[in-house]
C-alpha cells in the first residue's frame, strides 16, 4: 500500500493511521476464538515465531537449566559461521585427537590419530549429536575446546542469549554450563536465519560414518512432514529436551521444551505445542525492506519530497482471523530538511492490534535529496516560515 500525503499545515510530527487489512488481504469477518495454551509435562518451554519475535506461549522459559546436547546447537553455528566467513570449508580435514576420540557419550565414532572431513563432522554433530566430532570441530576452529568455548560465549552474548553460559561444546554435564528454553529458541532463529543454506542439515534423518549408520534422534522428523529440524538433547541431570521448528504455509513456529521424562515425551510435547500455534495463529508480512510507505515534503531540497519506508521485512503473528483489526501509525517529522541520505531516520511506524503495539521500528529514507542552490534555500525558508506562522 503506498500513501502520499498532500498536507498545508504543519506540526510538529504528522501522524497517520491506515488499517493494515487492505496491505495484506481481505480481513476476516469474525476473529477466530482462541483457546488457553496446552498443558505441557516439562520443567520449562516456548512456542516463537521467528519472523516477528512473537512469543505465544511459554513456562519458565527464562529459567536456567542444563542444555544438555542442545549445547550442539551453538557449536554447529559457529562451525557455520567459519564456513560462512571463508576461513574453513567443508572439504577441510580436522585432525581427530586422543581427547575426542576418548570423549564419553553419544558419538560419530571418529578414530584417533585419522583426519575426517569438516562437513562429516557437521553432519555427526547435527544428525548423530556426536560429542568425539563435537571436540574435534572445537579443537579444529580454536586450537582446543576452552578457546572454543570462548567463542561460544561471546557469539551467546552477541545473540542476546543473556541467560547461557557454556563449559564445554558438547553439553556434558558440568556445574557451571546452562541455557534457556527461550534463548535456545533464539539460537534457532539464529541458525534458520543467518545460514539457511546449512539448514537442510538438520532435517537429514539418518547419517553413516565408519560404516556405522545412526539415525536422527528428533522422531518429529518422521511424524510430522512439517518439521525440518533442529536437536535433542538429554543427561541425567537435564531431563530430555528438544528444540524443533516446523513450517506450515507462510509461517514457521520454533518449539523448545526442557526437563520431559523420556524421548517420547518431548516429541509429543512439542508437537502440542506446534499443533497449538499452527492452528490458532499466523504470520503475516506487513512491510517489504526498501518498500514505499508514503512520500513526504522535503524543504531545501533539489528535490521537493522523498520516499520513506523500512529498512527490513517487518512480521507480526497474529490470531488467525484477526487481519481486519491491525492499524499502522505513521509517526513522522513534518519537518524534513535537506540533504538527506538514504537510512536517514525520518520517523517511526507502530502496528497496533486491541491497544496492544506489535511493532514499533523507525522509518528510513530510501533516497537521497541533496541541498538545493541558494534561492531555492531561501524561497522554502520563507514559505516555511509563513506555513508555521499560520499554524
């Protein structure tokens, strides 16, 4: 939907509101009735839209509590961000020392003494939750697992996963080594997000190395044709834990649960949960980066207005049904002065449904306008200053 604004009088901001029904579809006639969230048997959880951020619903999520092999998860992205930023690749041979071929747990059976492949080894982190290939990535990228580890705990920070801390790349027991369900679900969207191109990865039910054939611990993956990844995760001390997303049609939900009693229970629970989500709400784009939202006054300028919008997608989840009851308020400086530049903030968008702000990002320039020559300068300074007088 693209708006011009034709306007003589001038404020301090100009505030416009438009329902978002048009931009996205024809509305509904009637909201759907949503239902309370599902009981679910485990120490804590959370049901995200990735897209939006939206958490819809959640249990002690903020709670921390042993990981467990999830801890893979952050190891598999950092692999993936070496592999992103060029200094590896998946053809390089990782030396595979004493220390992970002795490393208790589940493992990829690697030997020591053998070099093996970066991307065998991703696929024995990912699809075998090998703790032996998870210690010789670590050792492979730092130079040994504490160096690792480091890296684990400043890419944890730079994540916004404030409540985590990591001991180890492997998720072992150890006293000081936690997460939460909420900050492993944004570990997830990280890893959807930033390196799609590996993500097929997670989804690979099975994977043979040294001639030993192990499948994919997440059953989901055989019970919902929706669900393409992500781990699971289980000691003594954790309980049995999973992260899973799914898509269905436009719309992808990521479910952690933490603390179940046995394999089974932790599927059953998260597909609760994404039963939940799919079928009570949606995802909508609202926004598309670089799109027009409005044209504004410049003064001063060699050119008289400027297009404004976002700088990224912006998404809400949403009850499904409840399209018509979406408003947008553009909040933007009546006042805009050349030059700009592109990304220049100009002002901010709100999406609102029932009192309740679903967005609030700023709104950018998406073109430049330099300043114009000194009468043009001068005439906008002057019929400026009589549209403020008169108002």
């Amino acid at each position: 939907m693209k708006l011009t604004m034709a306007f003589k009088t001038v404020t301090r901001t100009l505030i416009l509101v438009f329902s978002l029904a048009l931009m996205i579809g024809q509305a509904s006639a009637q909201s759907v009735l949503i239902p309370s969230p599902p009981q679910i048997a485990g120490s804590s959880w959370v049901l995200m839209d990735p897209l939006s951020g939206r958490v819809i619903m959640e249990h002690n999520s903020r709670e921390r509590l042993p990981p467990a092999s999830l801890t893979k998860m952050m190891t598999a992205y950092i692999v993936e961000r070496e592999l992103d930023e060029g200094r590896i690749a998946m053809s390089d041979m990782a030396p595979i020392s004493v220390k992970a071929w002795r490393t208790e747990g589940s493992r990829t059976f690697v030997q020591e003494g053998t070099s093996v492949s970066v991307e065998d080894l991703l696929k024995g982190v990912i699809i075998q939750s090998g703790n032996d290939a998870s210690v010789a990535l670590a050792e492979f990228i730092a130079g040994s697992e504490g160096a690792f580890v480091d890296i684990m705990n400043q890419q944890a920070q730079l994540l916004g996963m404030n409540d985590t801390h990591f001991e180890n790349a492997t998720g072992l027991p150890s006293g000081n080594h936690y997460s939460t369900a909420y900050d492993l679900a944004i570990l997830a969207q990280a890893i959807i997000q930033d390196y799609p191109e590996n993500y097929p990865l997670y989804a690979q039910k099975h994977f043979t190395y040294n001639n030993i054939r192990q499948p994919n611990r997440n059953s989901l993956l055989w019970r919902d044709d929706s669900v393409d990844g992500l781990k699971t995760g289980h000691t003594d001390e954790a309980g049995y834990c999973l992260v899973a997303s799914a898509q269905r049609g436009e719309t992808r939900l990521i479910a952690t649960v933490m603390g179940t009693t046995n394999s089974e229970s932790r599927a059953q629970e998260v597909q609760k949960m994404l039963n939940y989500g799919f079928r009570y709400y949606e995802t909508e784009r609202l926004f598309r980066a670089g799109q027009e939202l409005m044209t504004s006054k410049v003064w001063g300028g060699q050119a008289d207005s400027i297009s404004v919008g976002m700088p990224e997608d912006i998404y809400v989840t949403i009850p499904r049904g409840a399209r018509d009851k979406l408003e947008s308020v553009i909040d933007l400086d009546s006042v805009i002065k050349a030059p700009i530049k592109v990304g220049d903030e100009l002002g901010r968008v709100r999406v609102v449904m029932d009192g309740q702000t679903l967005v609030d990002e700023p709104v950018l320039a998406l073109t430049d306008v330099q300043e114009g020559g000194v009468f043009k300068r001068i005439w906008d300074a002057i019929k400026l200053f009589f549209v403020q007088l008169f108002n």
